[in-house]
C-alpha cells in the first residue's frame, strides 16, 4: 500500500523481552521514550517544501539560510522552457539566453546546494509561455505540430529525469498544468512515464491544476497524485478561520476518495495565497491588480491548510509558491504577491514546518 492507513502504531509499541533477561527499569523508561518519539515522527512525518525560484546568479548559502530558518525539509527546484504562443510547437530550453537558474547548470547548482544543507529536492521542470498565457490551454492545431510538440518535451523532461538521477533527487515532476496536452495526448504521456522510469529512479509525480487532477489519468503509474492547491474557498473579501475551513470541506473530501480510490498520496506540488482581500475566492490569479493588501488574510488561509492537511495520513505535504532566493529584497508589509517572505504567513509555515520537520 501506498498510503500508511495503520501508521505502523502496533509495530511501534512491541516490545519483547527475552525469558531470563534482566532489565533495569531505567533503560526500559528510556527505550519506551525512543519508541513515543519514533512513532509520533513517522505520524507527522511530511514533505515540507518551499518553490524555490530560478534567479540569474548561483545559489549561495545566503540564499538556503532562509529556507533553513523557515524549517523547509524539501525544495522544488524548477528549470523552466519557453514557448511563442499556446499553439506553437516549439519549445526552447537550457539555452544560453535563458537565467542561470533555469537551466541544466543552474538547477544542478541548486540541487548541490540544497543537498549540502540537508534539504531534499523535488525538480519540476516548467513552460512558460510567451505574455503569461495558461500552460493548460496549449494546443497544437495538427498533428505534425503535436508530433514536433512531444518530441521537443519529451527531450525537456529526461534532460531534467537524467539529472535529477544524477544528483539523486528525492522527486521528480513530469509536468505542470498541462490539462489539454494531457487529455489529447493520453499515448504520448503514457509512454512518458515509463522513458523517465527507465533513466529515474525516485519518487515521480505530475502537478495538475486543481480543476484536472480528478481526470488525470495516469496516477496509478506514479507515487503521488500532485496538485496544485488554488482551491476557490469563499467570495469574502476578509475571510474569517471559520470560513476558510468550510471551504475545504469539499475538496478535500474529493482528494480522499481519489487518493483511497488509487492508492496514492496526495502531494501539494503547490499551495499559497496571495496576501490580499478575497484571498480565497480566485487564488491562481497571477495579475497585478490592486486588490488591498491584506497580510491576515494569507496568514489565516495558511493555517488553515495546515490545520486541515498536515495530519491527514493520505497527504504527503507540499510546496509553498513561491520562495525567492534574495529573502530581504521581497515580500513585506506592502506586497499582496503570494510569497509569504517577511510577512505574518511565513512565520505561520515556520511553526508548522518545525513541528513536523524529518
């Protein structure tokens, strides 16, 4: 099984004393603690990640000191490739016109960096696409343009499959938002799967938008069911704890059925909120608009995911969007971007990630 629905409690209060043995009652007490420290780890043990974002420099320890100090286990490194327009198939990636970060060199620097610190890596290679359009709605309008479209991805991902084997990343990520490549190209993506497999040998997962991952259909081949969380909660323009949990309520009992159903965790490839009113109606919304600053309201919604996830034996934990390497020059009291760097929602995720930190 997959999911651990026992959390291995009776394995973990077994203890066998030999006929004969004598055992001071001492080291008995102490054992017995190991045992309660041993099983409450494994209870709340969870991926606790930070998407750490490609810049155009090297990654130095300045930059993985605020990853540590928030208490992250995990880091999504992710190199990033470019197409024209949604209905072009071409793709462009590690190339020389591209930031340091989002290509081969870089992404192996950061992973180096990252490992040397005792942080685990996810790699999540992405597309951007000319103007910000949705990866999502990509298109190809012939056959010989889906055809050029796989092969130039198809190249993409193993680049990044082969490297994340090198460097020995824990999890590696075969896609990003992808739903209308993903419907129309069930074959492509299917032998996808098994070309990473046969070059990786970690944990493989896919991040689908939270309105496609309940037809996504191939998590059965991988490790875990990953989603994007920009689950629309409430229409409040200043929504209260109460709110936000109710919310929740139905998606997350749909993202049970589906990982019971398949037997495989679910994993937040992303979560976060912007720090703005009506954080919870539209949270995938990426514009500039100038939405009132609204730092409490993502410091709530935080929690409440927390509260409503991090202890769920079904979920393996997730990515917080977005973590920027240059920690002192972003985020703040005048920011309603979704980074929760020095803002009340990053000390949210440092109380929970040191609580349930490997």
């Amino acid at each position: 099984m997959k999911i651990n629905k026992n959390l291995a409690a009776n394995s973990c209060f077994k203890i066998i004393i030999l006929e004969g043995s004598t055992i001071i009652m001492k080291k008995l007490f102490f054992i017995w603690a190991l045992v309660l420290v041993s099983c409450a780890s494994s209870k709340f043990d969870k991926v606790n990640g930070v998407s750490f974002v490609s810049s155009g420099e090297e990654a130095s320890q300045q930059h993985i000191d605020p990853v540590l100090k928030v208490q992250a286990n995990y880091a999504a490194i992710m190199p990033f490739g470019f197409i024209g327009g949604i209905n072009s198939p071409d793709l462009v990636f590690d190339s020389d016109r591209q930031w340091y970060g989002e290509r081969r060199e870089g992404v192996k620097q950061y992973i180096q960096k990252m490992h040397q610190n005792g942080v685990s890596v996810m790699v999540k290679p992405q597309i951007w696409i000319r103007r910000g359009e949705f990866t999502g709605n990509m298109k190809m309008s012939s056959e010989q343009d889906w055809k050029r479209l796989e092969a130039a991805y198809e190249k993409f991902i193993l680049l990044y499959a082969e490297l994340a084997e090198e460097t020995q990343s824990d999890i590696f990520c075969i896609g990003t938002e992808l739903k209308t490549f993903v419907n129309e190209r069930p074959e492509f993506w299917n032998g996808l799967v098994q070309k990473v497999r046969d070059v990786y040998h970690g944990k493989i997962t896919y991040a689908a938008n939270w309105d496609e991952y309940s037809k996504t259909p191939f998590w059965s081949q991988l490790d875990y069911i990953g989603v994007n969380a920009y689950f629309p909660l409430c229409e409040k323009e200043n929504p209260t704890i109460q709110t936000l949990t109710e919310g929740w309520q139905p998606w997350k009992a749909k993202m049970r059925e589906l990982a019971i159903q398949v037997d495989r965790p679910i994993l937040f490839t992303e979560f976060g909120y912007r720090s703005m009113d009506f954080t919870g109606k539209k949270p995938w919304l990426v514009d500039r608009n100038q939405e009132k600053v609204n730092l409490e309201a993502q410091a709530r919604a935080t929690q409440v995911l927390f509260d409503e996830f991090w202890r769920e034996d079904w979920f393996a934990g997730g990515f917080v969007w977005k973590w920027f390497m240059q920690h002192n020059q972003v985020g703040g009291h005048e920011d309603n971007r979704f980074t929760p760097q020095n803002k009340p929602a990053e000390s949210i995720i440092r109380r929970q990630y040191a609580q349930v930190k490997k």
